[in-house]
C-alpha cells in the first residue's frame, strides 16, 4: 500500500559495492530502515545513460573517471519508496568521502579511499525529489 505522502528515490550499488557482494547490505539497511522497494535491476550503464545521470558533472575534473568506474560492472539499480525517503537514503549513506563518511552509515561502514578520492563510495542516492524524478525516468522508463 502507499503511504499518504510518500515519495521515491533513486538508489545506485555501484560496481564496486556489487562487486564486493554488498547489494544484499544496502537493501537490508534500506528495508531495516522501513522503506519500501518498487523496483530493482542490475545492469551494466552505457556512457549515454551516465552522461544524463551525472549531467551536473559533466565536464569536470573527476568526470571521465567516474564514468569510467560506473560502467566498469553491474550496477543495483532499487527505486524505494516512503515518507522523506529522499532524505533518509542521504543520511543513510552518509557522506560523499568514504574517508569522512560517519561510521554507522553505508559510506562510512562499507566505503573507502582506493587512491581515487571518493569515486568509489558503494551507493548513490537521489538528492532531492526533483532529481529522483528525473533519475527514475532514466533509470527506469518504464515507470514514468
Ligand atoms: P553524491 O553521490 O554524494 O551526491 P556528488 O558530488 O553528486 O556526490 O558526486 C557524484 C559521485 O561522483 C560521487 O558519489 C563520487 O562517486 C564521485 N565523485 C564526486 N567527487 C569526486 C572527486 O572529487 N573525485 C572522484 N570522484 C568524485
Ligand atoms: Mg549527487
């Protein structure tokens, strides 16, 4: 049932999380936390689908590099739903840097620094219900 109110995020495993076996973490920590799932798939992202998804990176530094990594492998794509899930899922994963990440969250629980500053930080979480929206629909067309 939906709950009055509720809204969806995007959450990503990246390669590297799915590629330590962490995916059963993330969903375990999301579904404890008592969100709900709507869909999920795993899928190796093509450079066309990262360049919208990142479309606020585009042309930085770190860019070409992060996109590299995110089509290294498979990726856990989740669409989860719930009152300020948006929200949650970003405290719930913690800080961008693994390094700096809080203990107690996904980054700073299950994430580190392999020499590539925080490239590699296990999740992705929508950061605002507008850009969930626009995720969701690339990610996942046929929910729009
Ligand atoms: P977020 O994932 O916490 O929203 P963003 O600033 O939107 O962080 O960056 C998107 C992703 O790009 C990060 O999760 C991380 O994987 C990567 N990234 C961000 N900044 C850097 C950087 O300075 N070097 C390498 N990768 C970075
Ligand atoms: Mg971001």
């Amino acid at each position: 049932m939906t709950e009055p109110t509720s809204e969806r995020t995007l959450i990503l495993v990246k390669p590297d999380g799915v590629q330590r076996g962490l995916c059963g973490e993330v969903l375990r920590r999301v579904e404890a936390k008592g969100y709900t799932m709507v869909a999920v798939r795993l899928l190796i992202p093509n450079r066309d689908l990262l360049a919208q998804h990142y479309a606020e990176h585009v042309g930085k530094g770190f860019y070409e590099s992060l996109v590299g990594f995110m089509s290294s492998g498979p990726v856990l794509a989740v669409v989860a739903e719930g009152v300020r899930v948006v929200e949650g899922f970003r405290s719930l994963a913690g800080a961008t840097d693994p390094t700096a990440a809080a203990p107690g969250t996904i980054r700073g629980d299950l994430a580190r620094d392999w020499g590539n500053g925080p490239q590699e930080n296990v999740v992705h979480g929508s950061d605002s219900p507008a850009s969930a929206a626009r995720e969701i629909a690339l990610w996942f067309p046929e929910l729009a």
